[in-house]
C-alpha cells in the first residue's frame, strides 16, 4: 500500500451519545507495532427510546390530577433527558380527542412530577408521559385513566312540575341535573316548600323535605294557600345550585265559619243581623247563607234562608212581632260547597231602639302608601251621632282622613305613622256603641345590622340581625358585594331564617364592599351600611438578592421559587432586563406560569445588568428592581449592587441609603489620604532640614531637597554671583532669565575665543526631557577673556556636580566653594559616558559673570535681581539639532542607581530650569580639565 494512503473502518452497534476511546495498531508479517495514543469519541444522539417508567395519576381535587413517573432505562436515554412531555385527555363522553400537552423540566435523577390544574369535576382523564432530549421526543407511556374527585353539583334540577293533589296536598316532580354538571353521585334531592301566605299574621309555614326520588308528595299543607318550591341535588360533598322557585298553589275547600256574629235592633219591627267574613276562607268565598228560625213558646214556629253575595256582610229581617223570639247564624261558600256555620244568636224586638253598631272592630292590615276602609254602619232611634278618634282620644277630620256617609272612615296614602288603633263611637237617647280597630301598617324591613365575624383568603362570614320586620315576617335577605376599587355589584340571595352566611369564590387578599337588605311581603328594605372587609393575604413578598439571583459568565437564574405569596397563590410572573448604559427594557418572559426558576441566556460577561420582575397573584402585582452583573471570562467576581425597591416598599431611613454613604466614606477616604500625604511630605522635608548642614561627602536624595532651602539658595546664589563676577567681569548680559521654566529644553549657548571668532570647533547636544517645554530663547554673553572665564567656571561646576558617586545636587554652600579647588580626577569610562550625555551651563552672576551651579527651582524668595525681571521676553523659536556630528543621547551607566543618583545631565538640567534665553561665551581649555573638552557651542 502506498505511503500516507488513508484507512479507515466502520464501527457499529454502539451507544448513542456515548463517549468510546479507540487505539488502532498496524501489524505486518514481522509483528504488530506499537499502538496508537487512545482516540476519544462521542457517538451522536438521538432520541429517547426508551418511555418514563412507574407512570402513576393521583385525583388531589376535583379539578387536579398529580401525575409522577420514573425516568427511562439509563442505557435508552440516548442523550441528556431535557424535560417530559405530559398529554392529557377526556374519557368517557362521546369519542375520545387528542391529548393536550404541558412542558415539565427533568430532575436531576431523571425522574418527573407534574400537577394537572383545571380539569372537569369528577371526570375520567388519561394520561400519557413521554421523555425528550435534545433530539426530539421519546415514545409515549401507555396511558393511565384516572378520576378527579366529586363536588358539589353545578346545576340544579331540571323540568320541576307541580300539581295539587288536595286542599292540604302538592305532588312535586323534576327531572335530575345534566350529567355533565353533577359532579358526582347524586345521593339524593331536597324540596323546600315555603307558604306565600302568613298564618297566623307573622308566621312563615316553610319546611324542606329530603328525598332519593325524582319525585315527591308534600302533605299538612293549608288549604288554598299559595307555595314556593325549589329543588336541588347533593353528593356526599354537599348540596348542589338551588333551582329557581316555583308557585303551587293547594285546592280549594270549604270555608271555615264567618268569625263573628251579632243581632241589634233595626226598629221596632226589625233585626239587623251582621257577620264578620271568615278569616281562613279556604278558597274564593262565592256567598253567604244567613239562617233565620222563630221560636214561639220554645217551639220552632217558622224557619228562613236567605243567600247573600260575597261583598255584604249584613242583613235586616223586617216584620217582626212582638214577643216572638228568633234565632239567627251565617256560613260562607265557595264553588266547593258550604263551610262550617257561627254559632247561633238569638234577639226580640223591643218598643226602644238604642244606637247600635252593626260593623266589628278588628284587626287590619295595609301595605305603606295603600288606602283602608274602616266601616261603622250603626242604627237606632232617634238616629245616634257618630265621631272617631284615635288611641290618644284626638277627634279626627281632615287629611288624610275622611268620614263617607254611611260613617266608614277612609285613610289615604297610609304611611307608619298611622298604625294604630281607631274607635268609632255612636250614641242616642236610648244607648251607645262602639268598636275599635287596629290597623296595622306593613312596610320594608329595616336596615339589618351587619359585621364580620371571620375571615379567610377567599371568603368572608357575615352575621347579622333586624331590628323591625316591618309588620311582616321577612322572607329573606339580599346581599349585594364587589371589589373596592370600582368592580361591579353582585348579588347573592340568602334563606329568611339565617343569621349568618359565609361568602365563597372571592379574590385572595382583596378588599370588598358589602350591604345586605331583608325583604318581606311589602318588598325590599333599606340596606345596611357599607361594610368594608378584606380576605386574608396580600401581594407577593419580594426575595432577598442571594436568595433570588445566581449569575454566571453568560446567564442569570431567578429562583422564583423563593417568592413568598404571601396568603394569595401566585398565578405568573413577568420578567425584563436591559443593560445598566441602556435605555430600553427587553421582555424574558410576560405572565409567565409557575415554575421553579427562570435562567436568561446569552448575556455578556462582566456586565452589569437591571432587571425587573413583577409577580402577580389575586391580591395585586408586587414589581421590584435588581442591580446584578454577570461574572467576567477572567474570574472574579463583580457585586451587585444593593437592591433598589419600588415604592411599595417601606422607606428607609436617609441615612442608610447608598447614594448617601458612599459619597461620605469616599469624601472621608480622600481627606484621609491628602492628610497622610501632607504629613509625609512634611516629615521628609524636615527631615532633610535636619540632616542638611552636618553631613559631608556623598548626600542621599533627601540631602538634595534642603539645597532647595531659601535661606541656602539664596546664599548659594550671591556666592556664585560674586565668583562669576570676579572671573568674567567684562561679561555683559543683554538679558538673564528669572524663572526655571523660562529656559527651553532645547535652548543653545554659545562659547567664544578671544582669538577666533569662527564657528566652534565641537559642538554637542543635551536634551532634557521636559514635554511641556518645546521652545527656546538665546542671548548673546560678551567676555574680554572667555577663555580664563569658563575654565573657572568649568572647574567649579564640574567639581560640584561631580563629587559625589551618587550625584547628589544638594551641597552646602561651603561645600560648594570646597569644590572648585579639588583636582578633577575621573576613570575613563565613567568619563566619557558623562560627557557624552552631559553638559556644562554657565549661571550670570550678579556682577555680569556667569554661575556653573543652578539654584533650587523651588525657592519661593524673590531673585537679587529684580529689575530683570521686567526684560521683556523674546518670541521662542522651536529648535532640534540636526547635525550628525552630536553624539547621541546616552541613558545612564548600568553600575549607577536611577535611585540615588544625580547625574551630571540632571544638574545641567536643574540649571536649565533656572534660566532662559541664549548667550555666547569664548572658552578655552584649561590644564587640569579632560582632555576631550575643547571649544565648542552646546546646543540643547
């Protein structure tokens, strides 16, 4: 086979998404070689093959089944299990539909939970389970039917008929509710009877009967009397929604007999024979019989009926004799025959006919705002007078009272104020009469008064009593309640003979307006005051940072599981984020269901986040701000900031607020610093004060800041002025700089000979490196000897600057003057690498001459020359050298310490500072200087 031609090799049977390590090693006829390094491989997935095991439903309530299964066999996952898919279905009415599905999120074991909510009551349902990875969804479990739990039923009887079976008897049928809204086993129905008509006046006749028929008789029942039924159904859970009432009204019956009767005297031939109607009728009353038998020596002489209409309640008999006796008693009829008789009265004619009053006093009762009759039909001779008056004995006439002809008392627009009894009195010269009645006046039931006796996070327990039935008995009670904040009344209707009612099915944590009115047969009363009740619990509690946010480099995880709901169920969450620089906010998730937690994806790391969470429940929205940031790449970790809380938190105190405490701490922070600086620099200064005038030889950097002592500087100063002046007295100055910062780093001196006046034999170039300095200004420096003037000034400066290894610049001025007279010796390495990057500055003094040392720069006296301080200053030009015969700028010697060490260039660079402008100078080389310095011009 050729060299490098490729092999390969199939390998199957194996594992999805499994990792496999693989050597290969190559044989030939002398053996097999050495193998190759192990290759690792992962076989790529697929779909589960394998269902979720152990798959078992649970009914936890009429509309919840709680479905858990176990994870497929490990070896069937083919991938990661990433989550469940859970379907569900109706069973048992008509064709079975598809199944609907919900998404559940695997466990760490694999295994799954799921809780079915809304589902119908006491219906079959089966449920099937399957697994999916990442790529795709498994096969299903085989499916478990399983059964929510009973309730109440949610519909009441249908098609309730009534019929009378008797005056005292009612057969009542119905037909059971639609089996999709019994919600369980029917065990049985209750018919509550109640009668419309109140006997005795105040007394409601209501029972309820209890039944496992689909019918039912009712007996006892009064005759001819008006009934209200209803219906409904129960399961073991309890009583199910009461139909609406219907009327049934009994048979008609005989009447029982007119209650009362009496016989006055008409004349002095006749009776008059009156009768009060019956007050239990039993039916329509059709006629009256009134009943007439003479007696004659105890014997029954003659007998007489007369049939009476309904409307007359009286009846005069005419040509009576003298000294006969007559006996007398009515009955009543209605269409079913003749009722029971009053007793039997007997009277005489007589030659006197006292005043007498036919009519009977009884009780009467009227509806608010109805009229009433009181009638008062009297006899006698002479014709009796009548009048009326109430209880107080108040004569009365006028409105709304009027007296007809026949002496009937009439009130119109009767209101409460009117009940009360009423007496007619009538009166001749042979007797007096009267009767009195009593009216009663039926209003509304009076507001009853209402409370809250518990509560709970969805229903609320009333009490409640009336003060005044309003005259008749209250038949029951209307409660009307809605949300505070503007929701719409409802109305829930409430048995006559409670005094207490628990309200159910309201909102969690919510406030509620309620009245209640009790109504009777007049209708409905007042209702009462507003009461205001709220269930148990309140919005969603917000969780703590740490118990709610988890960051990594690219995600966020809201555990949303460690909201409290605070009594009230939490329905959704709603989720925003955006980054802290950004202005608009971007949707993770709107009314989100319940879930453990929610992670958002694909952030940047190292970024500060704000994110903004509202989680709602029944009892409102709590909406809360947090500050995190993602981890950076790198590591570490970037706090968050401390949570900011909308408005319904409770405020804190000022001074714990962040934007408060921070700027203090830093403010304090700086002050601290700035306080420990100056103090440091101040302990330094003094210190090298104290160390400045005692020690000789080699000084530290801290010996070169008392140079710059003002009392030093100045003496250093006038001391070189006055040696300038001596060696180059015929110098002249045209114009000598006063400050340090007035001399440009590039600035160029001119040193010219006696003897030639041509260009310089060597020029060379320093540069100090001082960015903000980019302009230079030259003088011209006139000398009769130059060349005698610089070697002693070359002399002093060079001894000065160099007599310390470490090139400390801060010397005394005794010091200084020592200097000029010690012999210059330098190794030649040292030498040459000094010169090369260093250079000589010639100081004015103050008597024309110029100085070789600079002054400190940090001297706040003034300059001994103050007059030159008004030279005006020349335009700066910016000049760079350019010839290729300066030598270059050379760094330090590696064997001297940037630390310690001032070199030579440094202390030309000081004196740079202290001057400004260009001056010439002729220089000679004197016997005791390096034999490399010559005449040259230094341009810097």
């Amino acid at each position: 086979m050729a060299a490098g031609t490729e092999l390969f090799a199939t390998i199957s049977g194996l594992q999805p998404a499994t990792h496999y390590k693989f050597r290969v090693v190559a044989e030939n006829e002398l053996g097999a070689g050495e193998p190759s390094e192990n290759i690792a491989v992962r076989t790529e997935g697929e779909a589960p093959t394998g269902e979720p095991q152990s798959l078992s439903v649970t009914a936890m309530a009429s509309d919840q089944l709680r479905v858990t299964w176990a994870a497929p066999v490990q070896h069937l996952w083919n991938g990661e299990i990433l989550g469940y898919y859970v379907g569900y279905r109706e069973h048992g009415l008509g064709r079975a539909g598809g199944y609907n599905f919900t998404t559940v999120s695997a466990k760490s074991s694999g295994s799954g939970a799921a809780l079915l909510t809304g589902l119908k009551k006491y219906r079959k349902y089966g449920v099937v389970v399957q697994a999916f990875n990442e790529k795709g969804p498994g096969p299903t479990s085989n499916e478990v039917i399983a059964q929510t739990l009973e309730d109440v039923p949610t519909a009441p009887a249908l098609e309730i008929k009534c019929l009378a079976q008797s005056p005292q008897s009612l057969s009542v049928s119905w037909q059971p509710p639609p089996q999709i809204f019994q919600n369980g086993i029917i065990q049985g129905y209750k018919v509550y009877y109640e009668n419309m008509n109140e006997w005795p006046t105040g007394h409601i006749e209501a029972e309820t009967k209890v039944t496992s028929e689909i019918n039912t008789e009712l007996h006892g029942l009064q005759k001819y009397s008006n009934y209200s039924i209803q219906v409904w159904a129960y399961t073991q859970i309890g009583d199910g929604v009461k139909s609406n009432p219907i009327f049934c009204l009994t048979d008609e019956d005989v009447p029982e007999a007119p209650d009362n009767i009496k016989v006055v005297a008409g004349s002095t031939n006749s009776l008059v024979v009156g009768w009060l109607t019956p007050s239990r009728p039993n039916g329509r009353i059709t006629s009256y019989t009134v009943y007439q038998r003479t007696l004659e020596g105890g014997r029954e002489k003659d007998s007489n009926k007369r049939r009476l209409p309904p409307t007359q309640t009286h009846y005069e008999v005419h040509d009576l004799l003298k000294g006969e006796a007559h006996e007398f008693w009515v009955t009543a009829f209605t269409r079913i025959g003749e009722g029971q008789s009053t007793p039997v009265v007997y009277a005489t004619v007589t030659t006197r006919v006292p005043a007498a009053i036919i009519s009977f006093g009884h009780t009467m009762s009227v509806r608010r705002r109805g009229s009433v009759q009181m009638p008062c039909l009297a006899v006698g001779i002479p014709l009796p007078e009548r009048h009326w008056f109430n209880v107080e004995g108040i004569h009365l006439a006028g409105d709304p009272f009027t007296i007809q002809s026949d002496g009937t008392l009439h009130i119109n627009e009767v209101q409460r104020q009117h009940q009360g009894n009423y007496t007619c009195s009538i009166s001749n010269a042979n007797g007096s009469d009267q009767i009195t009645y009593f009216l009663r006046v039926l209003v509304a039931p009076s507001a009853p008064v209402v409370r809250v006796a518990a509560t709970s996070s969805d229903w609320l327990q009333l009490q409640w009593s009336t003060t005044d039935n309003g005259g008749s008995a209250i038949r029951g009670y209307f409660l009307n309640f809605r949300k505070e904040e503007g929701g719409e009344w409802e109305e829930r209707a409430i048995q006559r003979d409670s005094t207490f009612f628990r309200l159910h099915k309201l909102d969690c944590g919510t406030q509620y307006q309620l009245q209640m009115m009790a109504y009777n047969a007049v209708g409905s009363g007042s209702p009462s005051s507003v009461v205001i009740a709220h269930t148990d619990g309140d919005i969603p509690i917000k969780p703590t940072y740490s118990d709610f946010i988890e960051v990594n480099t690219s995600n966020i995880t809201l555990r949303l599981k460690s909201w409290g709901d605070n009594g009230c169920p939490i329905i959704s969450f709603s989720i925003e984020y955006k980054e802290s620089s950004q202005q608009d906010w971007l949707t993770a998730g709107n009314n989100m269901q319940i879930k453990d937690s929610h992670t958002i994806i694909g952030l940047w790391p190292g970024t500060k986040y704000n994110l903004r969470v509202t989680a709602t429940n029944k009892a409102g929205a709590s909406t809360v701000e947090y500050n995190a940031a993602t981890l950076p790449i790198i590591g570490g970790t970037l706090g968050p900031d401390q949570v900011r809380i909308d408005s319904q938190e409770e405020d804190q105190p000022f001074y714990l607020d962040l934007g408060v405490i921070l700027p203090i701490i830093l403010s304090l922070t700086l002050l601290s610093v700035v306080i420990a600086g100056l103090f440091i620099c101040f302990h330094r200064r003094s210190g090298r004060e104290r160390a400045g005038g005692g020690v000789q030889g080699v000084l530290d950097h801290q010996q070169a800041m008392v140079a710059l002592d003002n009392k030093q500087n100045l003496a250093q100063r006038e001391q070189y002025y006055a040696e300038v002046q001596k060696g180059i007295g015929t110098h002249s100055v045209e114009r000598i700089p006063e400050y340090a910062e007035d001399i440009s780093p590039y600035a160029t001196f001119h040193v010219q000979s006696q003897q030639t006046t041509s260009s310089p034999a060597h020029i060379q170039t320093f540069v100090y490196h001082d960015h903000r300095l980019a302009a230079m200004e030259t003088m011209q420096l006139k000398s009769t000897n130059p060349r005698d003037d610089y070697t002693k000034l070359r002399g002093n400066q060079k001894i000065k600057c160099l007599q310390s290894e470490s090139s400390d610049y801060s010397v005394s001025s005794d010091q200084r003057l020592e200097s000029r007279q010690m012999p210059l010796s330098l190794s030649g390495p040292i030498r040459s690498e000094r010169l090369s990057v260093h250079t000589d500055i010639l100081y004015p003094s103050s008597g024309g001459g110029i100085s070789a040392c600079p002054e400190s720069s940090t001297s706040p006296e003034l300059s001994p020359l103050p007059e030159r301080r008004n030279i005006p200053r020349r335009h700066r030009h910016n000049v760079r050298r350019k010839d290729p015969t300066f030598p270059p700028c050379l760094d330090p010697p590696t064997g001297f310490s940037d630390t310690h060490e001032l070199s030579e260039a440094e202390c030309d660079m000081d004196t740079i500072h202290r001057l400004k402008g260009d001056f010439q100078v002729n220089r000679r080389q004197s016997e005791h200087d390096y034999d490399v310095y010559q005449n040259f011009t230094i341009a810097v």
